[in-house]
C-alpha cells in the first residue's frame, strides 16, 4: 500500500512537470509587448535641437522674389568687407546681416545677426572683427508684411599670417678700402658720420626694435579705444532714436528696445564693448523702458486712481518690481472702487512689468 502511494505522487508530479514545463501546441506571443518606445533616444535628440539665437519664433515667410547679390572680399588688415544689391522696393524694413562659423545655411531669425541696416541705400559692410578659420555670411532682407528673402550664401576663409623665417645673416668681414684723400679733404666728415650712424644702429638694434613695437602697441590700443568709442556712440544715438520716433507707440518701443537691449548684450559677449560702456547702454535703455511702461499704464487705464498710479509709477522707477512690492499693490487694488475686470486687467499688467523686470536683471547679472 505504502509503495502504491509513493508511485502515485511520483506520477502526479511528473504530469505537473511536464505540464508547466511543455505545451501541446506553439504559443502566439503579441508583439505588441516588446515594442520597446526610445524614449531615452527621443528625449536625447529633443535635448540637441540648436537654440535659436535671434529673436525667437520665426514669423517670416519666405519669398523667392525677394533676392540680392552678396559679394564679400578678406581685406590686407584682416577684416571683411561685404557688399550687395540693393532691394529697391517700398515695403523695404530692414538688411539683416549674418555671420557663422558653422557650415549651414544662414536664415534670420535663427542665425541671429552681428548688424542691421533700416535704410535700403545702405548695400556694405565692414566685419572687423572676423575670426580666424572659414566664415560664412548671408543678408536677408525683410518686408513691412513679415516676407523675408536672402541672398546667396558667401565663404571668407581668413588664415593665421605667417610670420617669415628669420635667417641670421653671417657677417663677412669687409675688404679694407684705402682711401686716398687726405684727412683734411672736403667730404671726409660726411663718410664718418654716417659710418657712425650706421654702427650705432647695428649696436643697438633690440632696443631700436623693442621702442619700434612698444609705439605700435601703443597705436594699436588708442585704435581699439577709439573703435569702442564710436561703438558707443552709434549704439546710444540708435537708443535714443528709437524711443524719439516710437514713443507715440508703446508696444512697437517697448518691442525695439527689447532688441537694441539683445544686441548690446552680444557686443558684451563678443568683446567689443567694455563693462563700463555695457552698463551705460543698458542703463540708458532701462530708464527708456520706464516712461514706455508708464505710457502703457496710461493708455490701458486712463481712469486709474491717483493714489494707485502714484504708487504703481514709484515701484517701476528702479526698473524692478519685487514680489512685496507687488503684494503691497495688490491690497491696494483689492481695496479699490475698481470693477473685477479692471482690477484683474491692472494685476495681470503689472506682473507682465514684473517678469519683464526680473528677465532684464537676469540677463545682466549673467554678464557680469
């Protein structure tokens, strides 16, 4: 009996077994399962998209009828000079010109710009500052109704000088010349003079040398203090004649000065403006913004309370509205004979003053 048990469970395991281990008929695996989605991968390739270095979203359409001749040379001294076709039609904006030393094709606002012209007369350009290796350009030029066309895509490679090898020239000694005037002739003293002048240079050529490259060194700095210099001042009559011809249009101001402020920050980047100068343009830009804000608040709300607009005025002339500031007004407002539209329309204007602020801010102190 004992043994009939035991042969029992043997079988009975063995047909468990089998049963998990093999199946009478082939299994049908979806292969939906393992369709593994790579999301590392994508993720990875969203991450390497280039940024955008021009004004952000592209709002142009492109226009193949819109097109110039783009010609460019490397000059003696290094810089490059560019030239093109003018656009002669009326809906004419602005020439934006574009640099990279990537191989690609240029488009504005993508690329960004290193300069712009708002006058179709202007067809040159002098890039002073090309660096060394292949450089590429491209002038786009754009339309009143946001059409943009650009020309053909020039290469400027610019190449390190070679300095020439210096051969040390072996002195041979010179035949003795006998010279049969008499030492009281006429003409002698000349001969010695120069023969003079001539072993006094010899002597002393490093220190006639290291005077000759200290007096370079010396022009060349008062050349790239004066180059600034007219940085500067072309940069703060552009700000100031932006604001003279749109202060009567708040938005489009406040929209050019958002891009005079980029550009003068790309200068800072690019070395052609000292942190002196850098803080003068933006502050001259800031205090702009100010009266444009100002000029917005009372366009939107002509009504406002003098009390509210005092205070609202008092916070926007540092250029910054902190958050106990805003909190400060917002009690202020609640308490108000303002309606509910009124009231949300005036915060949602400040926080826009506020964000504004804190972006400007942002974007000096990451120069500093």
């Amino acid at each position: 009996m004992k043994f009939n048990n035991s042969f029992a469970s043997i079988i009975l395991v063995s047909c468990l077994c089998s049963s998990t281990v093999f199946a009478t008929e082939p299994l049908e695996i979806d292969a939906e399962l393992f369709q593994f989605q790579p999301i590392e991968k994508q993720m990875l390739i969203e991450m390497a998209e280039p940024v955008e270095t021009g004004s952000g979203e592209d709002i142009y359409t492109d226009d193949a009828s819109i097109f110039t001749k783009l010609r460019g040379a490397l000059n003696p001294d290094g810089s490059v000079s560019l030239k093109w076709d003018p656009y002669t039609e009326p809906d004419f904006l602005w020439y934006k010109i574009i640099h990279s030393q990537e191989d690609k094709e240029l488009v504005y606002p993508r690329d960004g710009y290193i300069d712009y012209y708002d006058t179709s007369k202007a067809v040159s350009f002098d890039h002073d500052d090309a660096p060394l290796g292949k450089n590429y350009y491209r002038v786009c030029i754009i339309t009143t109704d946001n059409r943009r066309g650009c020309s053909n895509q020039i290469e400027i490679i610019k190449e390190k000088p070679v300095k020439p090898e210096i051969i040390p020239e072996e002195i041979q000694p010179k035949p003795e010349i006998k010279n049969d005037r008499p030492v009281n002739m006429p003409g002698n003293d000349k001969v010695n003079i120069f023969d003079i002048f001539l072993k006094f240079i010899g002597n002393n050529s490093e220190i006639i040398i290291a005077l000759i490259a200290l007096i370079l060194g010396i022009t060349g700095y008062s050349l790239a203090t004066k180059r600034k210099q007219r940085s500067i001042s072309k940069y703060m009559t552009q700000i100031d004649n932006t604001y003279s011809e749109f202060k009567m249009k708040s938005k489009r101001c406040e929209a050019e000065l958002y891009r005079l402020r980029d550009i003068v920050d790309e200068e800072l980047k690019s070395g052609k403006l000292d942190e002196g100068a850098y803080q003068l343009l933006m502050n001259r830009i800031e205090g702009y913004m100010v009266e444009i804000q100002k000029q917005i608040v009372n366009e939107k709300f002509g009504g406002l309370p003098e009390n509210l607009k005092s205070e609202l005025f008092n916070m926007m002339e540092n250029g910054e509205i902190s958050e106990k500031e805003y909190e400060k007004f917002q009690t202020l407002i609640n308490k108000s004979e303002l309606s509910g539209n009124e009231q949300s329309t005036l915060l949602k204007t400040v926080k826009d003053f506020q964000k504004q602020g804190e972006k400007f801010k942002r974007k000096g102190d990451k120069n500093e």
